[in-house]
C-alpha cells in the first residue's frame, strides 16, 4: 500500500493551439511557472497558489502525420525526449487524465503495487540536473484513463522538476505572493455500479480511506441527490490522515460519482458518452473569497453554469445564507451555490461555497 504525502499537480492532454492554457492564465487568474518542449509535446506548467495543472499539448506535427509518440519506459529517458512525468492516454478527445502524488520510496511503492496486479506504465525512472535528482514511476488507475505518477523529490530543491524551465521573475513572483488557491476535490465520472470496485482499489493501492461529506451520506450508498433532473450518487475518499474525522481543510477529496438507474440521462451519462469512458469529469479549487474571485473571473470572459433561481428561494436554503454570513442577493448575482458540510458528528462550522463552470 502506497504512502502518499502531497498531491503534487494534475495532467491533461490536448492538442496544440487548443485555448485551454490560455484560458487558465487569462480567465482564471493561472501564472504560466514552468515549461519545457519535447520531440511530439509542449509541457506548460500553470499554477495559482498551491493548484497546479499541467497541461499537455501534442504538437500539430504529430497529429497531422497520425503518428503515435513512443510508450514511455524506464530506459534512456532523459531530459529531452518525448513526455516526462506522464503518459499519453491516447484519448481521441482532450481530457485531464494524470494526478500525481509526492511519495519517499517509489522504487518500492512500484514493486508493491505490481505484486498488486498494477499495471505500472513506467518503471521507476531517475532524472537530474544541477538542483539536485528526482525518482517517478506511473501507474494505471483502475478508472478509465487515469494515471497516477508517484514522485520523490526529496533530493530536488529546483523550483519544480528537472527538464523544466522556470523564469526567475515568475519565481520570484510567486514567491512574493501569499495566494491560497488549492485544489478542494477531484470528481470520477464512473459507470453505474463501478464504485465499490473504484474504492477498493484505491484503499488496497494507494492507501486511502472512505469520507462522509453529508450527514445523509449512506455507509454503503453514498450520498444520493435527486430531484430537479438530478439523479447522482457520491463516494467520497481521500489519503489516509488521522481516520474519518476533518482532516486539514486543505486535504483534497477525491469524489466518484454514478449516475442512479432510475435517472433519465445527466451530467455523467453525458461525460462517459462524451469522453469514451470513465474519468475526471471536473476538479474544484478551494479558495478565500469566492465572490471576489467569481467577479474578477466573469469580468475576464469566464462563464460559469446558473442554477435553478428556485434553487435561493427555499426557506432553508436562505436560514443557511443567514447563518453562514453571507448576502443572498450576491450569490444569486454569481451563481454561487452554498452548503454546509458534516463529516460524521463533526460539523464544520466554515459553510462550504462552491460553483460549476462551463468552460
């Protein structure tokens, strides 16, 4: 069983010339951090606070000649070269697909979890330069096209990884800066019933543990929401901390969601018609104020979905804005949906903001 310490960043692959590194920097407020240019692939590096994505872009090159870049393996990779610290998922439409962890040993995390039956897609593989070495291996998750590289950094005190280039003004900058944002959870869409499966797994592999996120939240079915053309069940689990109470409110969640039998065609559904299986269907950052941020977001050309107006107008629904010292008028204005949030007998006095965007 893996010991995890940090998750370190997110993967996604698209195509070059594709507006989603831009869009990250010009409407999510990202800072492009690091960089680097392969033989088939640009890796970009974008990170605000302490989220980071890094987004994958295959060349035109490679993909006007329907060529298919080389597997990656643990020999003679070196800095140049083709993708490092991932894999190509070879998915035909551009997806986020590789989370990585910061771990201490992951030439024995990887033998483990290949007498695990894991299927390691690449075998612990040393990089270096002048600020020091690092250690990463890549194993298939049980989930669709989800990867996850296990990486020690331990010896590493460059900026980010060896075979990145970081300009030192954006380093600087960063280092200046006190920005919270972090990633607050990372939704699967999963296929109806896979969930048991799901969460097995990552509790014999990688170590984690099962969370409750409502009071309604069933040991054995989840939390149910229907209603209003929403039929979801949510699993939620994440590394295991100090058992199933409130860990660190920077702790991400991982939450897998299926759609219910009895639900007419939603959000999952669409996903895994959409994306060709199981996978990441959305990542959510936690953030300080999230009016604030909302507002600076829209006036930058971010669009994010409405919720049902009916939605503010239940009484308890305005109790809880009350309560939670908020102003009702502004969430609708943003469409900024709030909950509250009980883990078991703890209840989190902190209410819980958190909107979808369509982007």
């Amino acid at each position: 069983m893996a010991l995890l310490n940090r998750l370190c960043h997110i993967g996604f692959h698209v195509p070059e010339r594709q507006t989603l590194a831009s869009d990250l920097v010009s409407k999510f407020g990202f800072e492009l951090f690091a960089t680097r240019v392969g033989d088939w692939c640009r890796q970009l590096v974008l990170r605000r606070g302490d989220a980071m994505f890094v987004v994958n872009e295959k060349l035109q090159s490679v993909i006007s000649k329907a060529q298919t870049p080389p597997a990656s393996s643990s020999s003679g990779q070196s800095l140049g070269g083709g993708m490092l610290y991932d894999v190509d998922p070879q998915c035909t439409v551009s997806t986020a697909s590789n989370i990585c962890f910061e771990v201490e040993d992951v030439s024995e995390i990887s033998q483990n979890l290949k007498e695990l039956g894991c299927h390691i897609l690449v075998s612990p593989t040393t990089l270096a330069d002048e600020d020091g070495s690092v250690t990463y291996s890549v194993v298939k998750s049980i989930v669709g096209n989800i990867s996850h590289t296990l990486l020690d950094r331990s010896q590493y005190c460059g900026p980010f990884l060896p075979g990145f280039h970081v300009a030192k003004d954006v380093l600087e900058k960063f280092q200046r800066t006190k920005d919270s944002t972090h990633f607050d959870h990372i939704t699967y869409a999963c296929p109806q019933g896979s969930t048991p499966a799901v969460l097995e797994w990552y509790e014999n592999c990688l170590g984690f543990q099962r969370v409750f996120i409502h009071p309604q939240d069933n040991a054995v079915e989840g939390f149910r929401i229907q209603g209003n053309g929403v039929g979801l069940q949510l699993v939620a689990m994440q590394p295991s901390g100090n058992g199933l109470t409130l860990l660190d409110q920077h702790d991400c969640k991982f939450i897998l969601s299926e759609s219910l039998q009895e639900q007419k065609s939603n959000q999952v559904d669409n996903f895994l018609k959409q994306h060709g299986g199981a996978g990441i269907q959305h990542v959510a950052l936690g953030i300080t104020d999230i009016i604030e941020t909302t507002a600076a977001m829209a006036k930058s050309g971010a669009s994010f979905l409405k919720p049902p107006i009916a939605y503010y107008g239940e009484k308890k629904k305005e109790q809880e804005v009350e309560q939670a010292g908020q102003d009702l008028q502004l969430l609708k204005d943003h469409g900024i949906l709030l909950d509250t949030e009980v883990l078991r007998e703890k209840i989190i006095t902190m209410a819980l903001l958190f909107m979808g965007s369509n982007t």
